[in-house]
C-alpha cells in the first residue's frame, strides 16, 4: 500500500508574492504551513496571524539562509511548530542584475548562498528528518531561463541553473521515498525594475500572450505531490517563454 506524504509544508520565502500564493493555496487544501521570511518578518507574522484566524495551522519563522546554522536548523524548527514535514518548497531567491565581464564577487555569492546552499541544507535536513517509511517531496522554484540561457543576470542564472542540476542530482540520490521536481515561473508579477508597460510588453512577447497566475503554482505543487511518479522534473509555468528564440519578439524586454 503506498504511503502518504505528510501534509505539512516548509515554504522558504513565504511572507510575500509567489511564496506567500504558494503558502495560501496549500493551507486552504488542508496543509500545516511553516511559514518562513528574513527581512520580511512582521509580514511573515502578519499572514500567519491572518491564516489562523481563518482555522489554518500556521507558524511563522525567522532565519537568515546565507547563515549556514539558521539554515541547518529550519526544518527542525518548523517540525516542532507543525510535526513532520512532508513537502519542502525552496522558494526563496533574489533577483539583481550582474554581468559576467564585471565580476561582482559579494553579489555572485549572494545568489549562490541563497540559490544552491540553503536549498541543499534545507534538502538533507528534510530528508535526514522525514520518518521512515513515509515519503517526501521537494520542489524548488527555479527560473525558465535556465532552458533558454541568456548573458544578463550572470550571478542568477548561474545559481538557478545549479539549483536546476541539484534538483536532478537530489531526486536520484533521494530516491525512492523521496522525490524532487521543479517549477520554472515566467513573468507573473512586475519586477523591481519594470515600469506596467514594460511588464505589458514582455507579456505581450510571450508565445501564449499570458503569464502564470499565481494561482497555478500552488495548484502546480499539488500535482506533483498527488502523482507519485514524477521525480527529477521541472514544469515551465511561463507561458512559453522558454521557447523564445533570439531575435523573434523584435523589441527590448525590460525584467
């Protein structure tokens, strides 16, 4: 008979956008959610309150994930708070502009810290911690360009393209009781240093001529932690942004 994953979830980067929509769909289809933020803790707080008032169980966390021992302790932390965790989603990132001809060594280990170290200690400690027998799952928000490389954003698209590689890597050293999937978003919400008409204009460059909602990235998770022999996977919720070849939308994207 095949196990079931623990309904409870560890959402890194969860006070705020597409991790605060991912926390929000899992709590209301009936997961304990493990709320995380940094700098953005009162909003963490803020939601949590919010979520339990609506009969969700719900803890809110601080940790800062470029310290190696904050990290380390996270899901231990979150367990006391909610019981075993059963699904991690290594959602937290930043996204700032670089490029590879002007090194920026604070700005590349920024990234890295956060892209690929903090989801590894996350992934052992979860699966260190998971309850033999019962499975798991991980799923790590990646980036879509990291099927469809382009030079701007050095520091990013290097660490999301190992956190691409550590996904695969992680669901074959995981497996079997533990699987490991990816999403890819495209543009679903206007970045920092887009102005609406820019966020306009690279929709309208899409293939589908839509983004993602938020809504289907919680539904999205849901899928893979409902079909058991997914593993090693990354679903592009883009609107096929990642089939855009150079030179086919014939104007300037701002992200």
């Amino acid at each position: 008979m095949q196990m079931s994953i623990p309904k409870a979830a560890l959402v890194t980067g969860s006070a705020k956008r597409l991790g605060r929509a991912i926390a929000e769909d899992l709590a209301s289809h009936g997961f304990a959610i493990a709320l995380h933020a940094n700098t953005s803790i009162d909003e963490c707080e803020a939601l949590a309150a919010s979520m339990r008032a609506d009969g969700h169980r719900v803890a809110a966390l601080k940790a800062d994930l470029a310290n190696i021992s904050e990290t380390a302790s996270l899901i231990s932390r979150a367990e006391a708070e909610i019981g075993p965790i059963g699904l991690l989603v290594n959602n937290a990132s930043v996204f700032e502009e670089d490029n590879a001809d002007a090194f920026d060594a604070e700005r590349f280990a920024k990234h890295f810290d956060l892209h690929v170290r903090a989801p590894a200690i996350l992934s052992a400690a979860f699966a260190n911690a998971l309850p033999a027998p019962l499975p798991g799952l991980i799923v790590n928000i990646i980036d879509q360009r990291v099927l469809a490389l382009k030079p701007t954003f050095f520091s990013y698209t290097l660490s999301k393209s190992t956190l691409w590689t550590a996904t695969k890597t992680m669901a074959q050293a995981f497996a079997p009781r533990i699987r490991v999937n990816a999403i890819g978003p495209g543009p679903t919400l206007i970045s920092d240093r887009q102005r609406q008409e820019d966020f306009d204009v690279q929709i309208d460059s899409l293939p589908l001529k839509r983004g993602p909602s938020l809504e289907e990235f919680g539904r999205t998770i849901r899928f893979l932690f409902d079909t058991p022999s997914i593993t090693g996977q990354m679903i592009a919720l883009d609107g096929g942004q990642h089939l855009i070849w150079p030179g086919s939308t014939g104007v300037e994207i701002v992200e």
